[in-house]
C-alpha cells in the first residue's frame, strides 16, 4: 500500500534534493501562489498579474521537467508507469489550455475569476495525481539514491525549460525535448521584456508590445513544426483535454 508524499517528513522522501521532496517544495509553493492570486483578484492591475505570472513560470518549467525526465523514468520502472503518466499528462494539456485562455483574460472580465478557479482547480487534481499516485509508486521502486539522482536531473533542466503554456506542442519526447531549447529561449526573452516594463512604467510600451508580438509569433512557429509534435499521444493532442465541469 502506497502513502501519499503529502503525508511523509523529509527524511521518508529521501532527504532535500529527492525528487519527492522537491516536487512537494513545488506544490507548495504553488499553494501560496494561488492564494497570492486569489487575494490580489479584487484590486487587479499589477499584482494580481504579477502573481499570475510567477505561479505560471513555476507551473510550466516544473510540468515541462516532469515530462522529460520523470515520466519517462515512470514508465521505465513501473509496470503501470505509461497509464498513469498519460493519465497526468492530460492534466497538464488541461491546464496548459486553460491558462492560455486565462492570460487573455483581464481582471475586470466577468468569467475570469471563475476560469480562474477552474484552472486552480486542474492544478489541485494534477498535485494530488502526483503525491498520491505516482511518486508514491516510485518511491516503492527505486532506492533514496536514485530519487536523489532524479531529483538532480528534474531540478537542472527546470532551470531551463520554457515558462509559458505550449498547448499544442508533444508531452513526449522526441518532440517534448526538442522543443525545449527554441521555447525556452523565447519565452525566457518575453519574460525579460514584461520585466523591462515594469521598470520603465509604462514608457516604450508601444516597442515592447511590438516586440513581445514578434516573439510569440516566433513561438507559434515553432510549435507548429511537424518534428515538435513528434511522439504527441492521441489521447493527450490539442484540443481533447477534458472540459472540467464548472462550478
């Protein structure tokens, strides 16, 4: 019987850079983040899109990390490893189609506080998925070292996976990994830019958005390249994420 790495001290998840104490360091911090968004909703303007942006920096690189070197392993050494990282792998489309939509969104639209509870709500069920069902499992089958060492690679490539939703590019490698340095670079450059926003207050803002446009166009590009869509699992392809019920 497996135990939730919810419910586990440091010491049972293989010490700080397991891959099972890191993840749960994540989703932690996810939590604050969410409730950082949440109460900033109200005032809207730069906070709340401040704290929207930092909970999908941490969302993206840490579900782009799992998809690369996690899932793989999953399916490496369980038995049951492919079902259950597909199964999470959909999660992640989920969520990957509905923060797209909410970062079109503005504060003041009448539907964004309720996509945005729908987009908490997917980031809750892939959380429990993974500290439930997955690592648990995993945590059955590979020895403290080899969760350090997962946790090693997981940790080194977060540092350089892209920070903005990707809907339609593969969850699969090859593609998933192929796709990893051109999106990186141009997402990492769109964040730099919103940054230098902020600085200036508002002045140049006409070059910046100029700017940003060109590379999200450059994104969509890329994405849309017949090898970045390579090893795309059928069940897992644009647009068939299931639309979770409204609350």
């Amino acid at each position: 019987m497996t135990t939730s790495i919810a419910h586990q001290d440091t010491a049972r998840t293989g010490a700080p850079l397991s891959i099972l104490t890191l993840q749960r360091r994540d989703h932690q911090r996810l939590d604050r983040l969410m409730d950082r968004a949440r109460l900033t909703l109200a005032t809207g303007g730069v906070e709340h899109e401040v704290a929207l942006r930092a909970l999908a920096r941490l969302v993206f690189t840490h579900a782009f990390a799992e998809e690369a070197v996690l899932f793989p392993a999953a399916r490496r050494v369980l038995p049951e490893g492919d079902p259950l990282s597909l199964h999470i792998e959909q999660e992640h489309q989920e969520v990957d189609e509905l923060v797209s939509r909410l970062e079109r969104s503005s504060p003041s639209d009448p539907e964004h506080a309720e996509l945005m509870e729908r987009t908490f709500a997917a980031l809750d069920e892939d959380v429990r998925s993974e500290e439930d069902d997955l690592l648990p499992r995993l945590q059955q089958e590979l020895a403290p070292w080899q969760l350090r060492a997962l946790g090693l690679q997981w940790g080194l490539l977060r540092l350089t996976s892209p920070t903005r939703p990707h809907p339609v590019v593969s969850r699969r490698p090859p593609g998933q990994v192929l796709s990893a340095l051109p999106l990186t670079v141009l997402d990492r450059a769109r964040d730099r830019l919103q940054q230098v926003g902020e600085a200036l207050g508002g002045r140049a803002d006409g070059v910046l958005t100029a700017l940003d446009d060109a590379l999200a166009g450059a994104s969509g590009v890329v994405e849309r390249l017949p090898v970045i869509r390579t090893g795309e699992r059928p069940e897992t392809d644009r647009g068939t994420a299931p639309d979770r019920a409204r609350p």
